[in-house]
C-alpha cells in the first residue's frame, strides 16, 4: 500500500540488539543497516531485498498531496507495546511482530491494523511535525544522506567490509555447508545481472530432491513468495560461468537446455528462470493521480503496447474524458538505496520489457512497478547552503570569492536551478577552503509556508553531538524518526544558519536546542544575527542540556543534564512548556596599548572583541581554572566524555591553585552605572544574569536584602558577586555559603590593571590590559521553562 517509492537512507553498518531483519525476520546478531528515517532494520546480506519503501518526508517536485495515510512499519515494538484496536499487547522480543505507524506512533497486530482508518493525523505531536506536504527538495543527483544532512562519517563499530552490494557469498552464513552426505549444495543465481557480478546465493537441499524442491529452495533463498510453477532452473557449469560467452552467445544458451549433458556429475550453479507466458495480468498504480484505489490490475498479452495499457488503464481510473498524449507509464525500480524511474517508450511490447527484467533479475523483477503518471514540466530547484565563508563582507564580494573559486555566478543561498551543476558546487565546496577555512555545503529544503496548518508550530531541533557524553548522535537518531527529518539539524555540520534559512519563511516555529551551555549560546547568537531575515523573529528556545554544567538549562527547568529519558516524553514537554522572557547581555572587551616589552618590542593592540552573554562572565579564579580546564579536555579529549568525570578535573584543577594568594580587587576597577564601586577584597568577581552558577550553585544566596532587588532573568539588570578563592567557591558548590553581594546594575565598565582570565558562559581566555563594557544586548529573547504542572494526558 505505498503509493510512492522512497528509498532508504542507510548510514554505515553498527551493532543493534534485540531487533530483527526486515526482510529474512531473524534477528541481528552481526552488524547490520538501520534507515535513519524510518524504522527498517536490515542485515548486509539482506539489504538488496529491502523494498523503497520509507517514509515521504518531502515533495520531490512531481507530486503532491495533502492528506497522509499511516506508513506502517512492521516489528521490532517492545513487550509492552498496545494494539490501538483490540487493546491488547501487540509488540514482541522474540520475533518481528505488530505494526507502526512511523508517523503518528500508532501500534495494532498485524489483524488488526487493517481497519484503522487510513488518514494519518500524526497523533500528539502533530503540532510540531513539519507536515511533509510543506516541504520541497529536488534531491535527484544527493543521495539521502545529504538530503537529510546526515554526516557520513558517524562512528560505529563498522567492519572491515562495507562493500554492501559486492556480496557474493551470498547468504552463506544462513547454511551451513553441510558435511552430511545425503545433502548437497548449490548456488543459485537469480538472473543475467548476477551471473556477470557473481552474486549467487547457496541453498542445501537433499541429493534426492525433486527439481520442485529446489526450485521452491532457490525461490526462498531470493525472498519470492510466487508460485514455484512459473519458474525453472537452468544449470551452469563451473566453465560456462567463467567464461563471458553466456551471456553474449546470442541468448543461445537461454532455450537449450544444458542440463541434459551433464547428467554424471551434479552440476554446482543454476540460474532461476521465469517460464515464458503468453499473457500475464499486471499492476498498474495511479502514482499522484489522487485516486482512491491503489492499484489497477490489467491483463496483457504478446501485441499490448505501453500505449494499449494507458488507454485501457484511464477509464478504469475515471479518466477517460483525459487525452492519452497527456499521460506516461513509468517503470520504477524500488531498490533499497535507490528507487530507480524509467519511462516506457509508446510502442514498449509490455510482455517484452517484463521478460527482460527478469532475465536480468528475478529479484529486481520483485522490486520492480508500474505506474501511470501525468506529463508535467516541473523547475527544478535545488537550494544549497555555503558556509564558512569570512563574515561582514559585501553581496558583492561575496560573488567574487565565489566566482573564483567555485565559478559560480550568484550569492550565498545558491538558487540553482540544474542537477549537475548543483553536484558539481556541492563537491567543489567540499574541497575549497577561503582564508584557510574550510567552506561547507549543505542541501537545504524548501519549507513552502502557506501550506502549514494554521495551529502548527513546528519545533527547529539543533543536536550538537560533541557535547557532553556524547549522547546526541542518539537524539539525532530518535528526533529524526519522531518528527519529520528535515526539521533536525547536526550542529558540526554548518551551524545553525542552514536551520535558521530553511525555516526564514515558516510564520511561527520553536526551537529545541540540544547541547550545553556553549551550545545554547551558539545557537542564541546566530539568532540574533539573522532575525531580521525571519519571518517569526522571535522563535521561543527549548534547552536539553547535554553539556557540563548546564546552568541556563536548570534555571528553566530543563534539568542538570540528559539521563537518557524518553525523547517522546521530551518533545511533549516542550509542546507544553511556558513562554519567558531572557535578557542577553553585550561584552565589549577593548585591549588599550601593549604594555612594553612585548615580544620584538612592537605589537599591535588587539581589536575590540564583542561577546554575547547570557549567563554569567567571571574574571579572575573562576575563569583560570576555566582555562585550566578546557587546556586539559583540548589535550585529551578521548576522556571527557563523561559529565562525571568532567567535574573531577575541576576538582583536581582547583586544588593545585588554594595555596596561591591573589589580590584581584587591587587588579581591576569596577563602575556599575556610571557610579565607582570600591571591591571588597577577592579573588573572582563573577556577573550573573541566572541564578544558577559553576553546575547549579547559588552564588548571589537566598536571603531577602533591602540593598538590592531580589533578581530575575527578565529585569535588564545583573547581580555582581564576588568570591574569596577557591575554598570559597568550594563552599558555594557545596550549598554552604553564598558568594559576597558587591552590585546590581545594568551597565558596567571594568578596567583591567594587568593581563586577567575571563570567561563567559564557559569560555575562557587571558584578556590584556584594557576596558570591559557590559550592556544590555538588542531584545530580551523568548525561552521555553518547563511547566510544574503533571502532564496532561492527551489522546493522540
């Protein structure tokens, strides 16, 4: 019941326990393919099998339609899984059982599913699903894997050999060559196309077999449930298959039969053969046509032509008023990576063209349909995104480095409108770097806005799968199949500008950023810069916190850091969460004159760097074992993929620094709104907008104070703390002591006496002598907090 082929998006093979092969239903002991957009499990042997029959997650220019029907995937539910119509358990650990929708997330038995009603409303995050009729991507000349913007270079446990499409052992491993004499082994080629590529399958079968068996064996091992009457084997021997002449010896070897020759000695290989007929009934499916059947079966003899079966095909479609010039037959092969169309000339011999097929391979032949179609003139149009470039420059200029290097004639969003050329940029910027930064490309979809729902708010999700412990290759996975794939973006590649363009036009959206605090910020700061170029300039920001400390994260409520809860329950937090306000805060730190003595006694004074901030900014220790800190993870960043083991390096980083005395008050001066404020005398002085610091301590302290308002995130001011050292914050982390109140503003110059550590939202660095201005940043920004309240049980 696909009315669309869809080819698969295969990443590289990995481990996957307790699921089982689509195709052969046995479970994956060895490593073996998932699709990363729907839930098709597969082994490496079986993966030529599989069907294209994944989910649509776009329109690809030549059809188009808006209602969706359930896409049900079978298998691989947990034990606990219940069946939507009969209520009882439908799901199963020990064989592939039940049914999905990978959409909605429905589950039923396999009896069961069939009286669900078709229309798919995709259940209770219909909301925040980027509809698929709302996306375009002309992906001819990609492959899946770029069109969805999946790396392809993800770390698994992949084995030596990936050559997925040279197997020839076919599935050997399936039968054991069996050294009990009474049973013999055969190889069995399915077609032409395996014999050139020597791509057999071994079945084992008694001596005594009676050619029906065999030819019953050779059907199973090539997964065809046809009836064993309509086929026969042909045998080969070893020297016939070495030598090429089969196939070129005019076919001859087609009609005589060799077996007869070779009576003494049992011959190793057999090709499987369809048996000629004289007519034959085939199905013909009306593809975009929006008919309400799925199918229409036609019987054809030896004189149907390509244009007799559209003639005849049209009335029974309710289109026989429709011109016959109009339409088209097209072959579509549904191969698992690929879905391959050809369209039948007029005067094609149908009975011909299947012959051929399955002469060539009775497994494609398998895979193989029939659909009519209307003639359409579509544009194509392929977007892609070119980052990396040097910021600030001209349109014009941006043209030019273009021109140079990739010899292309347009900007930055590159509206192209041919495949290869499109192919051609795309591996050019690949290999191209400007001013020693690598350029990168990224196939963008179109998000055609007038077509989503008037309710919906689809969720932009950013993963950025470096931060903490490394779970976000996990959460890409989960996302990608909960909602729609093309609404999921991986932070490494690109940043989020392609998320932020692909959704310029989309009138309202939210955003779910997954990562740390460094992340947040990230993704915050290329908001800011291209929000005028949004159509919904102020998406409200949902956090899951993967990084260390995480502190904006547990201000709103998001938690200390992901633990590996449900991502379902994930995403209904964040369709119910509650909308804040922020305030974000500019740092303009301005280096005056070197002091002298610098290296060769000259040296430029640094330009004036802006930061944004959104947490906090400390100077001083908080900022050197900062640094410490980062040096350590930039030198071994094998192990810092635990938070756990993250915050122990803290711990050793601060104790090597207690027995130092420093007087940073005696270092820096501080004015909080124009007014001079004398520091008490400390060794860090920290500015926070959340009350949340180092991993969730509460540095500015509870008590209530007739000195200073009680702070908020919303307020447009900052609390500035100051700490005695590192038993100090030692004892703030612990929940003992609160840091000292020294100000609360909402405009600060600090004037830096001698080179100090600085660090903001986590980031560190040494700054040289100079100023530090800090003020408010353009508009507060929309974030998501977590509701208190218990969830509220919704039906899908």
């Amino acid at each position: 019941h696909w009315q669309v082929p869809v080819a698969h998006c295969f990443g590289p093979p990995g481990h996957y326990k307790r699921k089982f092969c689509t195709v052969c239903r046995k479970s994956l002991e060895s490593p073996a393919f998932r699709c990363e957009v729907c839930e098709l499990h597969v082994h490496t042997d079986c993966i030529l099998f599989a069907c294209s029959d994944c989910r649509q997650c776009h329109q690809d220019g030549h059809q188009d339609h808006d209602t969706y029907h359930h896409h049900w995937r079978e298998g691989n539910l947990s034990s606990s899984a219940r069946c939507e119509v009969c209520k009882k358990t439908c799901g199963s650990s020990e064989v592939l059982s039940g049914m999905r929708c990978e959409w909605c997330g429905i589950l039923a038995h396999a009896a069961c599913y069939i009286i669900v009603t078709p229309e798919c409303t995709f259940g209770r995050l219909r909301n925040m699903i980027l509809p698929p009729s709302c996306v375009q991507l002309f992906s001819r000349n990609f492959s899946k894997l770029h069109c969805f913007r999946i790396s392809e270079n993800l770390q698994t446990e992949s084995d030596e050999d990936d050559d997925v499409d040279g197997s020839t052992q076919g599935s050997a491993k399936d039968v054991q060559i069996s050294t009990d004499s009474s049973k013999q082994t055969l190889k069995i080629f399915d077609g032409n196309d395996a014999v050139k590529r020597n791509q057999f399958r071994l079945i084992s079968v008694p001596r005594i077999a009676k050619n029906e068996e065999v030819v019953e064996a050779a059907l199973r091992a090539y997964y065809i449930n046809d009836d064993q009457q309509e086929y026969e084997l042909q045998t080969f021997t070893q020297q016939a298959l070495l030598s090429d002449d089969v196939i070129n010896r005019n076919e001859a070897a087609e009609d005589s039969n060799l077996g007869s020759v070779f009576r003494e000695s049992i011959p190793e290989a057999w090709i499987i053969r369809a048996k000629p007929k004289d007519e034959e009934v085939i199905r013909i499916y009306p593809a975009w046509l929006k008919v309400g059947m799925a199918y229409v079966s036609l019987r054809v003899n030896k004189d149907s032509t390509t244009r007799t079966v559209i003639k005849e095909v049209l009335p029974l479609l309710g289109r026989q008023m429709d011109c016959l010039q109009n339409f088209k037959l097209v072959e579509v092969l549904m191969g698992s990576k690929q879905v391959q169309r050809m369209v039948l000339d007029n005067q094609e011999l149908i009975l011909n063209r299947l012959k051929d097929i399955r002469k060539t391979s009775i497994r494609q032949m398998n895979q193989t349909r029939f659909y009519i179609v209307e003639n359409s003139k579509s544009i194509v149009r392929v977007n892609l995104f070119v980052g990396g470039l040097p910021p600030q420059l001209s349109p014009e200029e941006y043209t030019n480095i273009l021109k140079d290097e990739l010899a292309i004639k347009s900007a930055v969003v590159l509206e192209i409108s041919c495949f290869s050329e499109a192919e051609r940029i795309y591996m050019l910027v690949k290999d191209t770097t400007v001013n020693d930064k690598p350029l990168n490309a990224v196939v963008i979809p179109e998000v055609m806005a007038s077509k989503i729902p008037r309710n919906c708010c689809p969720l932009l999700v950013f993963v950025n799968p470096k931060s903490g412990g490394l779970k976000g290759r996990d959460l890409l996975y989960s996302f990608r199949k909960l909602l729609n794939p093309h609404q999921v973006f991986e932070l490494t590649n690109g940043g989020p500008l392609p998320g932020f363009h692909t959704f310029s036009k989309v009138p309202s959206f939210r955003v779910l950023v997954c990562g740390g605090d460094g992340t947040v910020g990230w993704v915050l700061g290329a908001l800011e810069e291209i929000r005028h170029k949004l159509v919904c300039s102020e998406p409200s920001v949902a956090i899951l916190p993967l990084g260390t400390g995480n502190d904006l994260g547990r201000v709103l409520r998001w938690g200390a850091g992901y633990s590996g809860e449900d991502p379902y329950s994930i995403l209904v937090s964040v369709d119910e969460a509650d909308d804040v306000l922020m305030d974000r805060w500019t740092i303009l730190l301005d280096a005056e004159e070197p002091a002298e003595g610098a290296e060769n006694g000259v040296a430029e004074p640094e330009p004036p760097k802006i930061v944004q901030m959104n947490n906090y900014c400390g100077l001083g220790i908080d900022a050197e074992l900062s640094l410490d800190f980062h040096h350590a993870r930039e030198e071994e960043p094998g192990k810092f993929n635990s938070r756990f083991h993250n915050k122990g390096v803290y711990v050793k980083v601060g104790l090597q620094k207690i027995s130092h005395t420093r007087n940073l008050h005696k270092d820096i001066k501080l004015q909080v709104d124009q007014h001079e404020v004398e520091l008490p005398s400390i060794e860090g002085l920290i500015f926070i907008n959340i009350p949340s610091w180092g991993s969730g301590a509460d540095l500015w302290g509870s008590e209530s104070d007739n000195r200073f308002e009680k702070p908020r995130i919303d307020d447009g001011l900052l609390e500035v703390v100051g700490v005695t050292g590192v038993v100090h914050m030692g004892q703030v982390q612990g929940g003992f002591r609160s840091g000292i109140r020294i100000a609360q503003g909402s405009y600060f110059r600090v004037t830096l006496l001698k080179p100090i550590p600085v660090q903001v939202d986590g980031e560190p660095w040494i700054q040289a002598p100079g100023q530090i201005i800090i003020s408010a940043a353009g508009p507060k920004v929309h974030m998501l907090k977590k509701s208190k309240q218990k969830q509220k049980k919704t039906g899908s």
